[in-house]
C-alpha cells in the first residue's frame, strides 16, 4: 500500500512495489494477474470488516457517551494509523468503479448498518430520541470523514494546533449527544 500511496496508482509499478516489498517480480505476479487485483487484495484487506464489527459489540455495551466517544476516537484513529494509505483508497474508491463497489460492499455498508443497528437500538431503548437511524449513521459517520479530510488540510504550514484526540472525540461526542443549541439560554 505504501507505493500506491506515495506515487498513486498511475505511477506505481509492479517491480517498484516488489523492491519494496522486498520479493521478486515473478512471485507478486505467481500471486496476482495485475497490478489492479494486487491493490483489489490491498484495498481488502485493508477494510477488514470483522474488526469493526467486533468494536461496536464492544462499545454498544457501554454508556451513550463512551459509546459515542469510541465510535468517533476508533474512526479518527483508523485513518489516521494510515492517512496516506486511507486518502489514497478513498481517491480510487471514487475513480475505479471496481474498487468503489468492492469498498462499498466490503466496508461501508457494513460500517453504514453497524451504525444504524447501534443508532436503532439506543432509540428503541429509549435512549436516544426518536430519530431515523440511517440518517443518524451517515451523519456520525460523516462528521468522522470530514474530520479526517479537515486533518489532512489543516496539518499544513500555518495552519494552527489540531485539538489533542481526547479532547477533540469528548467534544464530538457531546455535540452528539447533546446538540448544540443552549439549553440554558
């Protein structure tokens, strides 16, 4: 994933990610037909839904704020373990028709209904308010996203002190759960 990253996929070559892969050419092609179903596999591999899944059985045990506040921290930490990596698959997901598919299929529709079953449980129990779950999903997952891609724009010269994750995940959370009208006003 690393060269497809770094040079994109146009400019990424067979024998470039086998040098640096540390292997022969032949033995990436004994494996893969092209450099396209390498990066399918990558992409793959790369969106691992059982992990995901795992994680919000995990956080639909705890409180609506822990809950809330490790859904946003585990999709902030995710891109940004690899925020190369995870630009660069976002940029293909959207240029490759394949890949979109595979992505969407793979990764987002299981994040997407992850989401909705955790959003349709809190608001069944009473929890949360009545709300439309799907459209409460797409919009914590969008406030993720856009934070991911604002850290990318913002991490340039000049640009300011990004706010420390914990801070930045407890106030997302908050605004979650919360709102951000004054009740007090």
């Amino acid at each position: 994933m690393a060269v497809f990253s770094r040079k994109g996929y146009g400019e990424a070559t067979i024998p470039g990610i086998a040098g640096e892969a540390g292997v022969a050419v032949g033995t990436i092609y004994h494996y893969y037909e092209s450099k396209h179903d390498l990066l399918v596999s990558l992409i793959d591999s790369y969106v691992n839904s059982d992990a995901l899944g795992e994680i919000f059985a995990e956080l639909a045990k705890e409180d609506d704020r822990t809950s809330v506040q490790g859904i946003i921290e585990n999709g902030l930490d995710w891109a940004a373990d690899d925020l190369k990596g995870f630009l660069f698959i976002f940029s293909e997901v959207l240029r490759d028709p394949e890949l979109g598919e595979l992505f969407s299929d793979k990764f987002l529709a299981s994040l997407l209904q992850s989401l909705e079953q955790y959003m349709a449980e809190r608001v069944s129990s009473g929890r949360f308010r009545r709300l439309d779950p799907r459209v409460a999903a797409r919009a914590l997952f969008g406030m993720v996203l856009g934070f991911v891609l604002l850290s990318q724009l913002e991490s340039k010269p000049g640009a300011g002190k990004p706010t420390p994750l914990p801070e930045l995940t407890a106030q997302l959370a908050d605004m979650v759960l919360h709102g951000l009208q004054n009740r007090d006003a």
